[in-house]
C-alpha cells in the first residue's frame, strides 16, 4: 500500500470522529498499546532535536521497508510521533524521502496543539525523511 493509499485510509477511520479533541485522545490511546523502547534505544543518538520533550526516534530498514518505532515523555507527544511511526513504517526509504504527506495535517491534529508542538511533530517527521533518504536507493 502507497503512503497516499495509507493516508486515506487513516483518514476515513478517524474521520468517524468528528471532534478534534476526541480524534486526538483516540491516536493518544493507540499509542499506549506499544511497547517502549528498550533503555539502549533511548541514547543521544536516537534523540529528535527541536522537541521540547524527550522524544526518541528508532528507524530500521528490513526487506527494504523502514520501519520505525518511539518513545516520549508525554502521553500526547507519544501518541502524535507513534501515529507517525506507524503511518511511515512499511514504507520504502525512496517513497519516504519523496513523499510530503503528512497524517498529522491530514487528520487535522495541528490546530489545536501549541507552535512548540507542531515545531517538535516537525523536527519528528523530518527525522524520520532524513532517515529515509539516507537509506534510499
């Protein structure tokens, strides 16, 4: 399935939920069904820069997909970067770092969260394209 495949069909499931607010808690509740990452995994170097939280970003490569996985010290924080992780795993590097959809936006998520959180889910999902162009082929 295509990223813009992916990005509708994530639509059309939160697009049941009509309230912003609910819609957010509904991506914050997902997130609380994955596991963290393990202490090796929350090091400096998987650190996202430009989040005011701690935010931890893990990408793999395997069979040619990316995957990824995070960590964050807050619940809405976790559940906004989980919802990334999730939307861009299983994606090729190349469709990645060629890609600009963005399921933050799309769902409408953005407006009711504050310029250091947008900045933050920002530095996020450029982290995770840098990620992926690096390992384009």
């Amino acid at each position: 399935m295509t990223l813009a495949e992916k990005l509708t069909h994530l639509v059309d499931d939160l697009a049941i939920i009509d309230d912003p607010q609910e819609r957010l808690g509904a991506v914050v509740d997902r997130a609380k069904k994955l596991p963290p990452l393990a202490e090796a995994e929350r090091i400096d170097a998987n650190r996202v820069r430009g989040c005011i939280s701690l935010v931890y970003l893990v990408g793999e490569v395997r069979d040619g997909l990316c995957s990824f996985r995070c960590e964050a010290d807050g619940p809405i924080v976790r559940g906004l970067v989980a919802l990334l992780c999730q939307f861009y795993s299983g994606a090729t590097p190349a469709e990645i770092a060629a890609s600009d959809a963005d399921p933050i936006e799309a769902l409408a998520l953005a407006k009711n969260l504050s310029p250091t959180r947008r900045n933050g889910l920002a530095s996020a999902r450029a982290t995770i394209r840098a990620f992926a162009a690096q390992h384009a082929r």
